[in-house]
C-alpha cells in the first residue's frame, strides 16, 4: 500500500540534522497500524509525510497502483490540526466536498447520529464535532489509507465511540488501510495488528500485536531480578516492584520470583513510553 524508502527529512534550521535519516517502512494493504513513542520523536511528522502534506528532502515515498496517479484522492487524513471550511455551514461544505470529491450520494448516517445540525456554521462546533464532521467528509470519499493523528483523546467519550466504530465498519466493508498515532490505547486496543514505536528518528520496535501479548510481560515481585534479564520498565510501590520484560522467554519463570502477568495493549505501551523516560 506505501513503501517509505531511504527519506530524509528535517524542519528549518534542523535540515542539516534531520528528524529521519534514510528512514525505510513498508505497510501492506490492510494492515492497521499503530505508532507510539514518545513527544517529539516524529509520529506526526510521519504521517504528514504519507500523507504528501510534506515532502522528503530525499528518498521516496511510492504508494500501490490502486491509489492512482494522484494518491491523495485516495488519502483519508485526520490531522490533529483540522483545516475545514470554517466559514460554511455543514450543508454548504457537504455539497462544495462531494462536488469536489464528485461523490454522487454523501452519507449522512454519521451526522445524524450525532445530531449536528446542517445551518450552523463550522467555526461554532466544539473540537469533538469537528472531529466527527470532518471524519463524516473523509468517509465520505471511502478512502483506501486513512491515516488518523493523535485527535482521538480530545473528544467526549460519546463521540469517541462513534468515531471508532466508523472506523472499524468501514475497514470491515473494506480492505482499508488504517495508520494512526495516539497515546491513549485504552480505547483502541481491538483495531492495530502492528505496532511501530520510533525513537529518535528510527524504528526502535515492530511487532504484531500478538508477538508483543507474547514478548512483553509484567513480574510482580518483593525481590529484585537478576541484572541479565531484559527489564524495559520499572515502578516501586512500598515494598513491591513491578518489572516489565521484553523481549519475554518461557525459561524465566524458572529463576523469577513473583507473578507472571500477561498485558493488554494499553499497559506494553505504557510500559514501552516508560522506558522511554527512563
């Protein structure tokens, strides 16, 4: 679906010491993927640069064939700074959209569940409105990569359940591709598959979600483990210690003192961004 290739990027003053430096990532049709890590390493970034809202100062950025010779018509892009049609009224920027866009019948089930009304003019909807407005005008257009910035954690918890179950019913109608940013998981947990955390401009973990359920775990313990075992996080609370392994081999139960947990999404992450800070 889009293959990064050896890109280089930099803003400003910072072009000479780049964000990303012969930075390489492939995502395949119908993958959704999460990335993570901490403020400042370039998630944002990157998915501008997917997006073409930004262009590589080297290196390539290829999309499938199926997006056609002007691949942003095919981009569905929620961008943590929302650039609508602010003076309009929802009825004029739905018509001018599907005019634009040439969608012959626009999908309002969206706007009506969230009873938004059509005479009032953009500017006056509040953040969670916005968000869901201009997911109905990206949807609108069924794109094949949607690419969502970290937008999700600004908005009532109403709301945010509707967005995400638009979502996840149109990757299930189809093969869409979702990239997102966030670091809130708690409420997305059942959509990535793929998890990519970047540190300082690199890669620094892609895992399968699965692969990660099965390699990162938490030890509840009294004791302190052995220095060789591969801690990434660790928090004291009294007289316990919480230590978090990663990558998680099946031997250490042997030499481990304390419970075993497995974790969900939200917690590998927290856990990831922790060590981070470390």
């Amino acid at each position: 679906m889009i293959k990064i290739k050896n890109v280089t990027f930099g803003y400003g003053s910072r072009r000479n010491q780049p964000l990303f430096q012969s930075f390489n990532l492939e995502v395949q049709k119908g993958e959704t993927v999460l990335i993570t890590g901490i403020n400042g390493t370039g998630k944002t970034t990157l998915l501008r640069l997917m997006a073409g809202v930004l262009l590589p100062q080297s290196g390539n950025i290829e999309y499938a064939r199926e997006l056609g010779e002007d691949p942003r018509a095919k981009i569905g892009f929620i961008s943590d700074q929302m650039n609508l049609y602010e003076e309009m009224t929802l009825s004029a920027a739905i018509q001018y959209h599907s005019e634009m866009y040439k969608i012959s019948q626009f999908d309002m089930s969206l706007l009506e569940k969230t009873r938004l009304p059509l005479d009032k003019q953009i500017k006056d909807l509040s953040a969670g409105q916005k968000l869901i407005f201009h997911l109905s005008l990206i949807l609108s257009s069924r794109p094949e990569l949607l690419l969502i910035d970290e937008v999700i954690h600004s908005i009532d918890a109403y709301l945010r359940e509707v967005f995400l179950k638009s979502v996840i019913e149109l990757m299930a109608q189809q093969e869409m591709t979702v990239i997102m940013v966030n670091l809130n998981f708690h409420d997305i947990e059942m959509i990535p598959q793929r998890v990519i955390l970047l540190r300082n401009g690199e890669i620094a973990v892609d895992e399968s979600v699965e692969d990660l359920k099965q390699k990162v775990k938490k030890v509840t313990s009294k004791a302190e483990i052995a220095d060789d075992l591969p801690v990434l996080f660790s928090s004291t609370f009294a007289d316990t210690c919480e230590y978090y392994l990663y990558p998680f081999e099946e031997r250490f139960r042997q030499v481990l003192e304390g419970e075993v947990m497995d974790l969900n999404l939200n917690d590998i992450i927290k856990a990831f961004i922790g060590g981070e800070y470390v």
